[in-house]
C-alpha cells in the first residue's frame, strides 16, 4: 500500500493492487461454478453470452482461481490458443474480441493474457451495457 504525499497520490493504481473480491464474485457468480480441484464448471446463462462476453467471463473465472489457489502453480494469464480450445472460439474472432471489444479491459503480458484487478468495474460496467461493446454488433 502507497503512502500519500499528496492528493495525486489516490490517483495512482498499484498493478498489484488486490483485487475486490466481492465485486469479482458478483460478475461471475451468474456464469461460473468452480469445483476444488480448480475445474471450471459454465453455468447455463454462460452459454446465452456473445463470444466477447464469454472470453471475459473466462479470463476472471481464472482469476478466481489464482486467487483461491484452487490449482497448484496456476497462471492466470493464457495466451490466445488456449482460450480458443477452451471455449471452443476461432483464434482470428478471439484476437478480434481481445483488441477490438476487451480494449481497455484485458492486458498481454508475454503473449498471454488477463484482467488486471484493478479493471474489475470496468469489465462490470461492459457487461452490463447490453453486451453492446463499441456500439456495434458483436456474435
């Protein structure tokens, strides 16, 4: 936790920040159940998501998991190949999502990809704008 030196100060965000968990329990809670061993279960209103939405879903349920250390030595970060074998997405629409529709939201780091914590709101905020990403119509 920074010290504050001055009113700037509240204006800068710490990269390892924790996450609030609370709010990330609300955005998934609808879409994901997790078994011990670190399994992701879909839940039935996953499935009636957009592609986009899916892959965000995705990538907090993984931080959930990194979290609660459900698996041993988990990254939460994954590259884009994964997530397409994971959710069964064509790695050209994935690409598109993660840079086109999770712009702003989703953060490549060596080839793989996640959430940082402190975009929580704002992957809440996405969500519930209709699934309406950049006001255009997405699968």
């Amino acid at each position: 936790m920074m010290t504050e030196k001055d009113a700037l100060d509240k204006l800068i965000v710490d990269e390892n920040e924790n996450p609030n968990i609370e709010l990330l329990a609300e955005i998934v809670s609808k879409y994901l159940r997790f078994i011990k061993s670190g399994e992701i279960i879909f839940e039935k209103e996953f499935y009636k998501l957009k592609d986009w939405q899916k892959i965000l879903i995705y990538f907090l349920g993984r931080k959930v998991i990194f979290i609660k250390e459900l698996q041993k030595d988990f990254d939460e970060k994954i590259n884009q190949k994964e997530v397409e074998e994971i959710l069964g997405i064509k790695g050209s629409s994935v690409r598109k999502y993660i840079s086109v529709d999770l712009k702003g939201l989703v953060k490549q780091e060596n080839k793989k990809y996640f959430v940082p914590n402190y975009n929580l709101y704002k992957c809440k905020e996405k969500l519930e704008l209709n699934g309406k990403p950049n006001n255009r119509k997405s699968k």
